[in-house]
C-alpha cells in the first residue's frame, strides 16, 4: 500500500476540527480519534521523494529507523508526521516493527508531549509485540519502553494512563516488573499529593512480591512528612530493615528536616548523631538543614555548639559552609561567639570559607575589635585567603587610624608574599599613617616604592604625598619624567 493511499484511507474529519499547526498549510489531528492530515501539494511531494529515495520496496526496521532519525526527525514541514509513517510502515506486509522502532517512537512521542498517540502506540505494542518475544522469553526492551511511557504519564499527572501501561507491561514481561516502574509512579502519586494512592500502589508492590529500595522508602517517608504524620515517617523508617533495606543520607535528611520544622528540636539533633553512628558520614546539606533549622527557632547558640561537636568527633564535613551562621551571629552583635566558633572550627581543620572570614572582619571592624580582625586576617593570608581590596584597605586603615601603621604595612608585606596585590588605596593609608606617627622614613620609603611600580602619574600627587619637599632624585626624577612628557606633548601638537 502505497503512502497516499494509506493517507486517504484514513477517514476524513471536518473542516472545524481541524488546527493549523505548521506552515504550508500541514495539518496533523490524531488518526485513532477518527481524523486525518491534510498536506499541500509541496509537502506531500516532498514526502513522497523521501519514501521513495531512502526507503527500500522491502525495507526492515533498521531502514525505518535510520529513516525517521535521519530524514524525518528534523524536517521542519514533515516531522509531525512520523507516527502516522510509524503506522503506514505497519501496514506493510514485508514489514514488521521491532523494539527499536517501538522505543524510538515511544520516547518521541513522550519528549514531544503527544501522549494521546502514545496511549495508541502502546496498544499497538501490546498487540504487536517485538520480534524478540517469538520465542519463549519476552523482549528485554519492553520494560524499559513502557518506563519511558509511565514517566511521561505520571509528570503530567495522567495517572489513569499511567496504570494501564504498568498493567499491559506487567502482562508482557517475564516475572515480577523492575522496583524502578513502580518507584516512578509512587512519586508521582506523592507530587500530586495523591499519599492515599501512593500507599496503595505501594501495597501493591509488596504483595506481588516486588522488593521495595531506598528511593521507594524515602519518597513514602517524604509524602508522611509532607501530611504532618512523623510518627508514621519514622514507622517507615524503621520498616526499612524488615525489607532488608538500609536508610542512605536523605533519608535522615528528611526526616531531621521535617523534625526541626515541627519543633522536635531533640528528635532531629538525635537522627544527626544516629547518623554517624550507623557509619554514615554526615554532608554538607544535613549540617544546612540542621543550622537553619535550628536558627528559625532562634537557637543560634546550639547551632554553634552543635558545629563545634561534630567538628571535635572529625564528621564536620570539610565543605560545609557556615558563613551564614557566622552573618547571622554577627548581624545579632555576638562577634564574639562568632570569633570564638571560627577558631575552634580552624583548629579542628574546618576551614572557613573566604566569605566567612570577609563576614567576620567586617564584624569585628564595625565592634572595634581590630586586634581579632587583624589575627583572623594574618590568619587568612596563611592560609594563601585572598581578601577582597576593600576589606583588605578597610582593616589598614583602621589599624593606622589606631598608630598601628608598622603592623598595618607588616600585613601589606605578607599579602604581597602571598599574591595580593596593593593597589594606590594601599599605599595612601599606609603613607597617610606614618606620616601621623612622624616616621617619615617609611612614608619616603613607600613614596619611591609607589613611583617604581607607576602609581604616581603626576608631580603633584608626589609632592602631595611628600608634603611638598623635593626629596633628591626622587624629585629630580619626577620632574624629568614629566619635562619629557610635556615635550612629546608639545611635539604631537
């Protein structure tokens, strides 16, 4: 049977039924509601070119497939029509469709959102199955195909057409259906907070003898949180090791979430310890849902206690990132606490990051506690922390403003070793203050350092920064270099 004769065997719908839906006038309405497509001459001609250039009198489904990805998929006029050659190539007596063909136009049909074909093509499967299961065993493609199909229903909440795939497919495969299936449609169930139904299906499993996992267990625990039933949560939890199961991170991680958010303070800290016990390392997430959990009941004191525990028992994950605690502590004026949870955390080995340090300083300036900022800065250039220049000039000039202008430039010196570069803010704190202190040395010394790395653009600015002493050949210097380029201005003009 010829394409057009396929075409027009279809029957035809009316003209108020009909959507444009592509250029050149291509209309495609589905063929099982009793519908049809129209094409233009042009397109239909270019269709027909096609078939009759890459597809063989007696092709297989390799032909097919290779057809369809290759000379269909991205066709910008034809692409809409390939379930309609999927079943034009059906009703060819030499052809026979094959897994391959089957998954290709299952996952189109699904990624393209064209699930009332989907709904067809799976019956079609079902009556028409893969060559593989001629012999004793099923094909082994036929699961994963009607997975790929059960996803595409249950994100879009279709879970009537969900359930009568994970019924044909549990009639077409060989035993009991993957754990992974059935997973699928529990969550979905719990995302369109369906628990009931959820529960249900998850019965159901357990009576045909389908071994629930990890993921089963912590989505039936999520959706028992999510209806404010912890107690049955925590049933779950327990129920894990009868199913011969073991709970992973999230599954404490929910559970301690959920806790904190109704209060049960100590249930949740007690899953963090039980936790570890089990050999389990606690991650940077449980230690963010433990802080902020504990912060919104405004126990930010035990957060910090609670880091610096888990911290001298060595399971303080190294890339948990406390600086928000550290803001919140200093936004709440108890800098010292926050000093005093930096250090015991850095002597532990936990790191604070570059914005917990920068959060810190800014604190401890604003306190004028410039003895705790300047170690917890010399702290951060050990460590090869680069401050932000602002930070960095802020602290200079807070320690120059105290007569500490010699500590000030040690700071500037170990920067420098350790890749900061000054920038001119730098060096006029830092000449500012010695030049208070009368140690006009070093101001002199920084001056001619200036001039050699090029920050001075001008004799002004020099004599500004020297009080206006022409200072040796510091000052000749200057002055030659501007005489030269005022010359080569001269001479441009």
């Amino acid at each position: 049977m010829g394409f057009q004769k396929f075409l027009k065997s279809i029957p035809k719908s009316t003209a108020s039924d009909r959507t444009s839906l592509l250029p050149l006038a291509l209309r495609t309405i589905d063929s099982s509601l009793g519908t049809t497509t129209d094409l233009t001459p042009v397109a239909q001609n270019q269709l027909n070119q096609l078939i009759e250039t890459h597809l063989k009198s007696s092709f297989t489904a390799k032909d097919f497939l290779s057809f369809l990805k290759n000379r269909i998929h991205y066709h910008p006029i034809l692409t809409n029509l390939d379930f309609y050659l999927f079943n034009y190539a059906a009703s060819v007596d030499s052809f026979r469709h094959d897994h391959t063909t089957f998954e290709w136009m299952v996952r189109t049909l699904a990624i393209t959102h064209r699930l009332q074909y989907l709904t067809t093509l799976l019956q079609f499967i079902s009556s028409n199955p893969c060559p593989c299961a001629d012999g004793i065993f099923s094909c082994p493609k036929t699961e994963p195909i009607y997975r790929f199909a059960i996803n595409a229903y249950c994100k879009v909440c279709r879970f009537d057409d969900a359930l009568l795939a994970f019924d044909t497919m549990r009639r077409l495969i060989d035993g009991k259906p993957d754990v992974a299936v059935c997973n699928i449609i529990i969550h979905g169930f719990v995302k369109f907070k369906h628990f009931d139904k959820a529960l249900e299906f998850y019965h159901r499993m357990i009576g045909e003898r389908v071994k629930p996992d990890v993921i089963t267990f912590n989505t039936l625990i999520s959706g028992y949180c999510k209806n404010s039933q912890l107690g049955l949560a925590l049933q779950m939890f327990k129920e894990m090791k009868t199913h011969g199961c073991s709970p992973n991170v999230v599954s404490f991680n929910t559970l301690i979430k959920w806790f904190l958010l109704d209060g049960k303070i100590e249930e949740g800290i007690g899953m963090a310890y039980e936790m570890t016990e089990m050999g389990w390392e606690i991650s940077a997430v449980t230690c963010e849902i433990l802080v902020d959990g504990l912060c919104r009941k405004g126990m930010v004191l035990k957060a910090c206690d609670l880091l610096i525990d888990f911290s001298m028992k060595k399971v303080l994950p190294r890339t948990f990132d406390y600086s928000e605690l550290i803001e919140r502590l200093c936004r709440e004026g108890n800098v010292v606490r926050a000093t005093e949870l930096v250090d015991e955390l850095w002597r532990n080995g936990n790191l604070p990051s570059l914005i917990a340090c920068t959060t810190l300083i800014e604190g401890l300036r604003i306190t004028r506690k410039i003895d705790e900022a300047y170690k917890i800065m010399e702290k951060m250039l050990q460590e090869c922390m680069l401050p932000d220049s602002v930070t960095f000039n802020c602290l200079l000039s807070d320690m120059c403003d105290a007569g500490r202008a010699k500590e000030a430039n040690k700071m500037r010196l170990l920067g420098l070793n350790k890749g900061s570069d000054p920038d001119t803010v730098t060096y006029n704190i830092l000449i500012s203050g010695f030049k208070r202190e009368g140690k006009k040395k070093e101001s002199e010394a920084l001056v001619e350092e200036m001039l050699d790395l090029g920050f001075i653009p001008d004799i002004a600015t020099y004599n500004r920064l020297v009080d206006g002493q022409a200072k040796s050949k510091v000052y000749f210097l200057c002055t030659y270099y501007l005489q030269v380029e005022q010359t080569c201005m001269v001479a441009i003009h």
